[in-house]
C-alpha cells in the first residue's frame, strides 16, 4: 500500500524559505513521477511541481525561479525547496506520486 506523508509546513514571513519533504512507502519509488500541489482556501489545486524518474522538473509559472523539486530514490522522499515566499503562496501543500497517490498535506502559511 503507497502512503505519502508530507513534512516542514508552517509559518514564515515575506521573503523566507521552508523546505517540504515528502515519505514515500511502496516498492516503485524510483520510476514514478512526483509532483507538489497546492490549495489555497477558496481555489482550485493547482500543480507546483513536478520532477520525472528522470529528473526532469516543470514548475508553475508563480514558483519559477523561487520553488525547486527534488527526489532521493534512496530515501524513497521528495523535497519542495521554496525561497523568497510571498504570501500568495499560502496554501496547503500536497504531495502526489504517479498512480492517483496524494499525501494529507501540511499548511504553509507566509504571513508577517
């Protein structure tokens, strides 16, 4: 059974960084694609990020330039790196793995 459970959301002022992690169970890990999503109250998901078993990533254009996507297959984890926040990038961020998987989430919150 896949579970994915997401790490290091809270709060943090204009201008900061947090870095989300992801844990992955299940056997495949290394040739599925991986992707960040987000929610913000009253909006639709929306993709954030995206990375390959290759390692090819796609970003949203709101995120490029701040937001990197990362995987460590040994780890079975995937990383979301988020530098210069705004607060329109309060959401709650979720985690996907390819095969309709999708984590609980963990709040991000950019506030001053």
């Amino acid at each position: 059974q896949v579970q994915l459970v997401e790490s290091g959301g809270g709060l943090v002022q204009p201008g900061g960084s947090l870095k989300l992690s992801c844990a992955a169970s299940g056997s495949i890990f290394s040739i599925v694609a991986l992707a960040w999503y987000r929610q913000a109250p009253g909006k639709e998901r929306e993709l954030v990020a995206a990375i390959t078993s290759g390692g090819n990533t796609n970003y949203a254009d709101s995120v490029k330039g701040r937001f990197t996507i990362s995987r460590d297959n040994a780890k079975k984890t995937v990383y979301l790196q988020m530098n210069s926040l705004k607060p329109e990038d309060t959401a709650v961020y979720y985690c996907h793995r390819g095969g309709g998987y999708w984590g609980q989430g963990t709040q991000v919150t950019v506030s001053s």
